[in-house]
C-alpha cells in the first residue's frame, strides 16, 4: 500500500473542501431549515403524525439523506473530473498508486465532506424539531455507507462525463425525483397500491426507510432489506470502479 | 550493463484508429542523455506517455531498470520522472504544496529540506507560497520540473522542455540537465530543435511517423546532419557550366543566374574559397552568395528516403 499517496490525495481534496467550506456547508444549512420553516412548522403544524411521529421529525431523516447524496455524488464526482478536464491527471496515472489507492483517497475525501455537511444538517434538524435516536449504532452505519457508496457512485460519474453538463445529470436530474419520490417527505402507505409497487423499484426508498428506522423505529420496508440494498449498491460501484481501472476506461488513451 | 530503459516493438494504436508508433525499439543506458529529436506528430509524446503509464500500449514492451513497466508499475514509476509537454498544473494550488503533493503521490515521506532546495535551485523559493494560477509560463514549466524532482527519480522525460521558453530559463535548464547528469540520473528528452539536442545530448535519436529512424552518437550524427549549401547568384545569365568547375558537381537554376554547392561543414576542406577563385577565374562576376544549413525536414526528407 502507497499510504503517502493516499494521504496526499484524500489531504489535496481535504483543502479544496476548505476552501469552499463555506459556501459548501452554508447553503445546505440554509435549504434544510427553509425545508423545516415550510414543511415543519407552517405545513406540518397542520398535519398529522406519521406513525405516531410529529410531521417535522418525520421528514428530517430524508432531509439528511437528500444533503448526504447530492453532496457525496457532487464531490466524488467533481474531485476527480476536474483533473481529467485539466489533464493533471497524468500525475495521478503515472504515479506508483493502484486503483484501490486512488479510491480511498477520492472517495474517502467526498465522504467525509459528505458526513460533516450531513451532521450539521442534523444539528439544525435538532433546532427545528425533536429528534430522537433510538438506533445510533445503526444510523452512523446507514450514514457511513451511503456516504461512501455514493461518493464512489460520483466518482464513477467523474469518469464518465465528458462535459460538465454530463456532470450534473445526476446531481440535478436523476437523484431529486429518486429522493422526492423515496419516501423522504411522507410514508408510501399514503401512496395509492400502484404507486406504493413503483416506489420498491426505487433504490433511495430503502435507504431512507432503513434510515429513519434508525430514528424513529418506523420504516417503508424491513431495515435489514435496507441495509442489504446499500451493501448491494456499495458491491456494485466497487466491481464498476474495478472494471474502470482495469480496462483505463475514459482515464487513458 | 544492462539498458535502463529498454522498449521493444512498442506500438499505439489511437481509438481513432490512427497508428502513431509502429514498432518502437529503443535501448537508453544508464546516465546517458538521450535526445529525440522528430517533427510534431512523430510520436514522442506518445512513447513517452506509455513508458510512464499515461497511455497504454497496443502492442510490445518496455522494462525500465529490467522491470516491466505494465505488471511492475510500482517499481517502474518510483524510479521514472515525468516533465509533460503541457503545462498542467492546478490552479489553486500553492507552488510549495503542489510540489510536496508529487512527492507524497510516488509514496515518500515529507522531506521539506529537499523540496526547498529544489524550489532554490529551479529559482522558485521565492515564488513557494504563490498560487499557481498567477505564474507565467516560464515559471509553470520550472514548477512542472520541481514537481518531478521532488521524488528523486533515477530517469527523466522532458517533453520539449524548452518549447516557448525564456532564454534564462533555457540556460538554467542545461545546468540543471548537467547537476542530474552529475548525480548518475538517465535524461531522455524530445524536442524539435537540433540545436537543442546538439547542445546537451550524448545520442540523438531521429523518430517520425512513429518510427525510430536512426540512433547514434550524437558527434556521429551532427557529422551526417553537418552539410550545408551554398548559393551563387551570377551578375549574369550562364547557358551551361564552365567544364572547369565539373569538380564541384554544382547545379544551375534560376534562368542560368544561380548555382548552387553542396558541402561538408564540419569537413576539413569545405572546398569554397576555391570555388571562388574557380569562378573568377571562369570570369563569372558573382553578385551575391548565401549559405544554408540542410533543414531538419531535410533531413528526414533525406532519412526517410534511405530508409526506403
Ligand atoms: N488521443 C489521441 N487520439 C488520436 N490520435 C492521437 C491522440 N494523441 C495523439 N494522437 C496523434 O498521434 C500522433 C503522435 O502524437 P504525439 O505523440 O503527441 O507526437 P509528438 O509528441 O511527437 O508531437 C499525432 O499525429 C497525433 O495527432
Ligand atoms: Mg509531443
């Protein structure tokens, strides 16, 4: 293991976050708490509990998890399309490094900026509504393995995109309607049936069922099938990573 | 001993189908200083960029210190440096830090007493704390230089090095090409240039259209490359050469005003002086003479055409 690369690289990306520290950390802070004033306060004040759950403490778990992927996605996937779109990334490639090295660095770097943007949104969360934690174990599991399964899912994305539009498909197109319509602002036994069998096909409804079990002990689908989904979405970003680097897919001529 | 970079039959083949090495075989040995020499487009930047990982190859092998450099990357990339053509560099980044990020990139430990004397030694300590963005072109490729010394490697590439840069820096760069040559580091750089390879390198190698067409010592070549002509203009028009000067093999042209000799530069006896007395003698009145030196293009020309 090239551990001095590792550090190099996940220390390079630490300091790009830095940078943008502010502008990365306030603007979740300020959507989320829009997301409480309207739906928490003004909407839900009208609105029953879900499962015996007040309306603003429902909807903050999917509140957390629509931060967490549009910030693992966006950051995996920036870190490593932008040397591709300078061409520094010749240092990378001929560098003594492995794909497992580069990930970790990469990866490793959009995660942790993904989990501290996630946990701030969840201590703003606590300023709006009560939040309880009856699982914690759990959660920071479902937390870590999002950040990280995602963060590779943008990194994946960062070498596949040939122009910045390519980049932000999923960031700005795919991942809002998958997390509007995964459950993250109601409970699908509101949905009518037909709705409630196109939402299992849904991966982010499972995450966010798993994780707002963690929470609240109430969930869409079995947290144990929740857990599996993200494990089974982490296995298959890391074969499709492996392939990548195998066959230099995208990264060499 | 043993070549430290020993490249066999290497081919590429672009995705668009372009073929631009065809069966590259090339010995470097260690400490040389190698200069390849070819037009844009011969494919030096390619060759470079597989024997460094940046390109993978369509066929062929290369081993660098008897390692190969696909199944031993490791190896093979600790020991290799690598000054790009392009001046890539990221924006945001302090000099000092980017040039520490290389060096713990090729898996060393921090050493900020090296990377200082580095930045000292390229004229870029002053500059250590300045964003990259703000340097100018000269100043880039210096960076780009310092960030594939900070690892220390056993051999160089410097693609074009000296492509659209100042003469200082230029200067500088030799020194620096002789301190490595000095600590036993093998240099293989590509240029354009002639003068450039004349004035450093101990073999010059010819490449173009992704062939190696020759390589030899470089005192060998610039004896080969060292014909020049020269050019007569006449006061007057000739309807054909004076038999006395059959001995000079010249060629008439330009409506019988101009005639022209091919000779030997680096030779003993160029033969011009009395050439020149030769045609006074002929009584022809000589308005004005030129000499050149064969082009690089000319020599390929002549290159290509032998190897035919
Ligand atoms: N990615 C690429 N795809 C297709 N052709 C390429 C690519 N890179 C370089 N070439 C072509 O390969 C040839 C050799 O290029 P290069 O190795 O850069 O030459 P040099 O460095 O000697 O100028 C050129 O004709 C160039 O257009
Ligand atoms: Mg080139």
């Amino acid at each position: 293991m090239n551990f001095e690369a590792i550090k190099s690289i996940y220390a390079f990306e630490m300091a790009r976050t830095r940078r943008t520290l502010l502008q990365s950390i306030v603007s979740p802070v300020i959507t989320t708490s829009l997301y409480f004033i309207v739906f928490g306060a003004a909407i839900g004040s009208r609105m029953q509990e879900v499962n015996g759950v007040s309306y603003g403490a429902f909807i903050a778990p999917g509140l957390i998890m629509l931060t967490l992927l549009n910030q693992c996605i966006g950051n995996g996937s920036f870190g490593i399309y932008f040397p591709k779109f300078t061409g520094t990334i010749y240092e990378i490639l001929s560098s003594p490094i492995s794909m497992i090295e580069i990930v970790i660095g990469y990866v490793g770097a959009a995660a942790t900026k993904g989990l501290i943007v996630g946990s701030i949104i969840l201590v703003t969360a606590a300023f709006f509504v009560d939040i309880s934690i009856k699982h914690p174990f759990m959660m920071v599991l479902f937390f870590v393995l999002t950040a990280v399964s995602f963060s590779l899912f943008g990194f994946m994305i960062g070498i596949w995109a040939k122009d910045f539009e390519q980049l932000n498909l999923f960031p700005m197109l795919i991942i809002p309607p998958l997390v509007f319509l995964g459950g993250s602002f109601y409970s699908i036994d509101m949905l009518p049936p037909f709705w409630q069998t196109v939402s299992h096909f849904n991966p982010v409804l499972y995450l966010v069922s798993g994780f707002r079990w963690s929470f609240y002990e109430i969930a869409d689908v079995n947290p144990v099938v929740s857990l599996l989904t993200v494990l089974g979405f982490l296995v298959v970003c890391l074969s499709i990573t492996a392939w990548i680097f195998k066959t230099g897919y995208k990264l060499k001529n | 001993m043993a070549p430290i970079v020993s490249i066999r039959n290497l081919t590429k083949s672009y995705a668009s189908g372009f073929k631009a090495l065809k069966g590259v075989d090339l010995d470097i040995e260690q400490g040389e200083i190698l200069a390849l020499l070819g037009p844009n487009g011969a494919g030096k930047t390619t060759m470079i960029s597989i024997i460094c990982g940046i390109v993978t190859p369509s066929d062929g092998t290369v081993t660098v210190a008897g390692h190969d450099i696909l199944t031993d990357y490791r190896k093979t990339r600790s020991i290799i440096g690598l000054v790009p053509q392009e001046l890539t560099l990221d924006a945001f980044e302090t000099v000092e830090n980017t040039v520490a990020f290389s060096r713990g990139l090729h898996g060393c430990a921090p050493n900020p007493a090296l990377i200082e004397r580095i930045l000292k030694d390229l004229s870029l300590y002053d500059k250590k704390d300045t964003m990259l963005r703000q340097l100018s072109g000269g100043m880039r490729r210096r960076v780009l230089i310092a960030k594939a010394l900070s690892y220390e490697p056993k051999v160089l590439f410097l693609d074009e090095p000296t492509a659209g840069v100042d003469v200082s820096l230029r200067k500088d760069m030799w020194q620096l090409v002789e301190r490595l040559r000095a600590n036993g580091v093998t240099i293989i750089l590509t240029t354009h240039y002639i003068e450039e390879a004349e004035e450093i390198a101990d073999r010059i190698g010819v490449i173009n259209h992704g062939r190696i067409l020759l390589v030899e010592d470089k005192k060998a070549l610039m004896t080969k490359l060292g014909r020049k002509q020269m050019t007569v203009e006449l006061a007057e028009p000739i309807g054909v050469i004076p038999d006395a000067l059959s001995p000079y093999s010249l060629t008439l042209s330009g409506e019988g005003t101009r005639l022209t000799y091919e000779f030997d530069s680096s030779g003993e006896r160029t033969g011009i002086s009395s050439l020149l007395s030769a045609l006074s003698q002929c009584g022809l009145r000589v308005k004005d003479i030129s000499t050149e030196q064969s082009s690089l293009e000319d020599i390929f020309v002549e290159l290509v055409g032998e190897g035919k």
